[in-house]
C-alpha cells in the first residue's frame, strides 16, 4: 500500500536474484490506490500480492503482534526437509543432510545432519515466506473490508490507506500482523480517532456475519493505548492493525527506504543483503520469545536499529551472499554481548550510525538509548537488571552457536539459533495454575553483590490495575511469593532443597526454568535447563 498510489512491489535482482515465477518470489508486495484528489471510489483498491525466490527470504516485522502464539501460527506449516542422505552415503567433505525442520515449532532437527549453515538459513527462509504467502488472499480479504469500511465512515474526508510496519518494508515473517494506517484529508487534531474505530469496527463485524467468515473472526477497538488502535483478531492473533492519522508510522517507513535498508518502492528493486538479515533476527526474536516492550523489553523496531547498526550494508559475496548473511549474524551477536554492549547511545544521522557506549561500571544496569531517527525521542524503555541479563544470556547462546556453525560448516548449531522455547519460558503469566521453576536477581546491598537464585514460584499477587494475561517486567507493585533452593549433592548427583521463602516482584524475573521431582524427594533441572 503506496504513498500516493506507489507500488511496494519487490522483484529481487543483485546478489539474491532468482528466475521470477508465480508463487516462487519470497519478498512481498502490497499495492493500494487511495481516493486521490480527482476520483472518489466507494469500491476498495487495495491490492496485496505475493512473490517468492528460493535463494532468500527478504521480509521481518517492525510492529509486532501482541497476542500471536508461537505454537498456533506454525500448525498449518508443512515440513520442509534437507536433502536426505546419511554421513556413510557420501565422502566427508560432501556429505548432505538427513531430514530436518528448520526452526518451525512442532518439527524437530534430525539427530545427526551434515548440510551447510547456508542450506539451513536458505531452507528456513523459504519456509517462512511459503507461510506468509498462503495468508496472502485472507489478508487482502481482511485489508479490503477494513478499506471499505474507512470510505463509508469518513467519506468525502477520507484520503488513503497506507500499508506500515512489516509488509511496507519487505521484513515479514510467520506470525505478522498487516499494519495499514488510515490518514484524513482533515488535519489529524480535527479527527476524533476514538470515535472513527468505533464506527469502522461496526461495520467490520456487519461485514464479517455477512460474508461468512471463520468463527472466531473478531474486531477489537483498543482506546486507552498511546495510539488508538483497531485490531481485527481470531482465536486472540493479531491479524490486521489499523491506526487513524499516525504520521510517525508512515515516517518510518519513509526513512527506511530512503537509507536503502530495505527495497526500495517499485516494480524492480534490489533486496539488500541488510533486509535479509534483519529479517532472522526478527524471527530469532519471535522464535526465543524475546520479551517485547509492553512485557519490559525492547521493542522490534529498537531491535532493528541495532541490526543496522551492527550489520551496515556492504559488498555481498555475488555467488554467496547467503554466506554474507550469516556473517551479518555473527557480527550482530558479537556487538551487543561485551558489558556495554546494550548500555549506551545509538543515534544515526544521514543513515549512518553511531553507537556511544556508556562509561558506567555496573554492567547488570543497562540504560540503552536508541534515538528515533525520525522524531528524536528514545525508543528504549527503562530495562530492569534481570532483563538485560535474560537478553545478556540469548545474545551469548546465539553468538557462541553461531560461532560452531563457522568452525564446522554443519547446519545443527545453525538450527539451535533459532530453536523455539516454550510459552512462558522467558515471561512470566499474571495467574497461577500451579508452581513452577524461575531464576531471579535477587537485589544486592551496599556490602553484598546482586545474587541470581533458583526458586519455585508458589504464589503471584498482580497489581488490581493490571488485565494482560502476562506480568511486565518493569512492575515493581506485583508480588511473588517463591521459594529458594540450593544445590546439595547425593550420590554423585546435584539434588536442589528448599531453603528460604522470599517476597520478589516482576522487576527480579529472569526466566522460568523446568524442574522435575517433589518437595519430598528433592528436584533435579531438566536437561533442557
């Protein structure tokens, strides 16, 4: 969806190019023709259309789904599998791999696989875009509803529907929401945006019970956000977000095109080997269940601008550039992993960056700063010590993985990157059906060190104002009741008993950890631990 009638196609040419058929393409194209000054249509014109190469993927998401499960957006995936042959098939320095799913959850990494990290990254990839593209004509269904609704509430006032977020900017992965906005020919202060939602949501739910779509099939008005929003769900996904007059959206998307980014707007452009890697690192974040801004992390638009940062476009490898992808990784991984690495000032100017670490000497207290290039506020919320040391910990796992995967050539470590965790491993939920393992940071003292301890939580209070499903990690009014184990070791094997009960609050939650036993026998950590 195009600023004055602009196509987002992408056609992929440069170090990623690949023979153009029907549903082969693996970037996306969103194309739209708002009113313009001369022509009124009542009729919907936006159009979205889908592309695929299998040499990359080049789409990831800046505006991320709030309520979108991991588990349920791959249950429709299809497995994709590596050539199959086994380590005695072929000579060592040919050998190709046994089946294997690549990061998609439900489907697990064969035991022993012999295929290069490049195979691994070029079969996820296609994977990914296989999923995004067979959303593609729900999503236009979805879109145009929303589209018609827009001209039949504002009329003669409305202007155009703008495609923002991940389509826009080719950075899409399974899971992503189409984040359109839904800009006035009055000026934005004259809008009652309130007011406008709630109108368009009646005539998308009169819209949803005359076309016959799946149950389950909801639209949802949120009002007490920053920006009021329009959410059209089913069974609690996110799909289609739509904002009234949110120029900043629009200027994102503006500035990432014109720092090259991302593709260009136009039938042909070049992907940028940039484009391809900030989109696995969007679906590392997704896939490791990063914490996101409303759960006390950073959001997928900071993320983004630190891949920039790290990963500045440069040269490719013509016959590789898969090659220069992973190196990407590597140097975005190793970048934020030293003890400023996520404390400090990023700020970029022209397109270029600058990153100024910070000269404090406590490395647990981040107080990261990534200024918009577009408004110049800070995009980085306040992260609490535990939360930089759970981002301290993923970043370190993927940077040494990836680090084996250069050494050895073999794909396994590859796929470990990108190895999904369960629900509410790196969150934690507002209610308790039963106690469970976590690791938290205990606060030190002027004479003692900040400590991190294995407890079982056994009680959450959560603050009477708070309605999400899950805790955010920068509340300090919520309680948590837990107790601390220590390891003791019996028979050559560490068994952890209780010791003291402690009172702690979302702001010490690390992550959840899985532990096996009773209170009676003592418990063990799982292997996965």
């Amino acid at each position: 969806m195009g600023m004055d009638g602009d196509s987002f196609g992408v056609e992929m040419h440069g170090p990623i190019k690949q023979e153009m058929k029907d549903g082969d393409d693996l970037s996306d194209s969103v194309t739209s023709t708002g009113a313009s000054e001369t022509e009124e249509s009542n009729e919907s014109s936006t159009v979205l259309t889908s592309t695929a190469s299998p040499a990359a993927s080049e789409a990831g998401e800046i505006i991320e789904s709030s309520t979108s499960s991991v588990t349920a957006e791959f249950a429709v995936m299809g497995e994709v599998l590596c050539p199959k042959l086994t380590a005695h098939d072929v000579p060592q320095d040919q050998q190709s791999p046994s089946p294997v799913a690549l990061g998609i959850p439900g489907f697990y990494h064969a035991a022993h696989c012999f295929c290069s990290g490049e195979a691994y990254l070029r079969e996820m990839l296609s994977s990914m875009d296989a999923h995004c593209q067979a959303m593609r004509a729900w999503q236009q269904h979805w879109v145009s509803l929303v589209e018609t609704a827009c001209r039949k509430v504002l009329a003669e006032d409305f202007k155009e529907l703008v495609l923002v977020g991940s389509v826009a900017l080719s950075l899409e992965t399974p899971g992503s929401d189409v984040d359109v906005v839904c800009l006035t020919r009055s000026k934005p202060q004259e809008v009652d945006t309130v007011d406008v939602l709630r109108k368009i949501r009646e005539i998308v739910m009169t819209e949803f019970e005359n076309c016959g779509c799946p149950q389950g099939l909801n639209a949802v008005v949120v009002d007490d956000a920053r920006v009021p929003i329009l959410s059209i769900v089913s069974d609690n996904v996110v799909l289609v977000d739509l904002a009234v007059n949110s120029l900043h959206s629009v200027e994102h998307v503006k500035w990432f095109h014109r720092v090259g980014a991302v593709p260009q707007p136009g039938p042909a452009t070049d992907v940028p080997i940039q484009t391809v890697t900030m989109r696995c690192i969007k679906w590392w974040l997704r896939l490791r269940r990063i914490p996101r801004a409303k759960e006390g992390g950073l959001p997928t638009v900071a993320w983004i601008l630190l891949a920039m940062a790290a990963c500045p476009e440069g040269p490719a490898q013509e016959e590789r550039p898969l090659a220069t992808v992973l190196l990407n990784l590597r140097m975005f991984f190793q970048s934020y992993t030293s003890v400023h690495g996520l404390d400090g000032v990023l700020r970029f100017e022209n397109g270029s960056s600058n990153f100024q670490p910070s000269q404090r000497k406590l490395s647990l207290q981040s107080q990261l700063q990534v200024i918009d290039p577009e408004s110049g506020q800070n995009l980085a919320p306040p992260m609490s010590p535990a939360m930089h040391l759970l981002l301290v910990h993923e970043l370190l796992r993927a940077r040494s993985l990836l680090k084996d995967t250069s050494c050895t050539g073999h794909c396994v470590f590859l796929q470990q990157v990108f190895e999904p965790v369960p629900e509410f491993a790196n969150s934690l939920p507002s209610s308790l059906k039963e106690a469970f393992g976590a690791l938290v940071l205990k606060d030190g003292s002027a004479d003692s060190p900040c400590t991190v301890e294995l407890v079982r939580i056994r009680k959450i209070q959560k603050a009477p104002w708070w309605q999400a499903p899950f805790l955010a990690r920068w509340d300090r009014q919520s309680c948590l009741e837990a107790q601390v184990f220590r390891e003791q070791w019996f028979a050559g094997h560490a068994i952890f008993t209780e010791a003291d009960a402690i009172t702690c609050t979302p702001w010490n939650f690390i992550c959840g950890v899985e532990m096996l036993g009773s209170d009676e026998i003592g418990w063990t950590l799982s292997e996965n631990a």
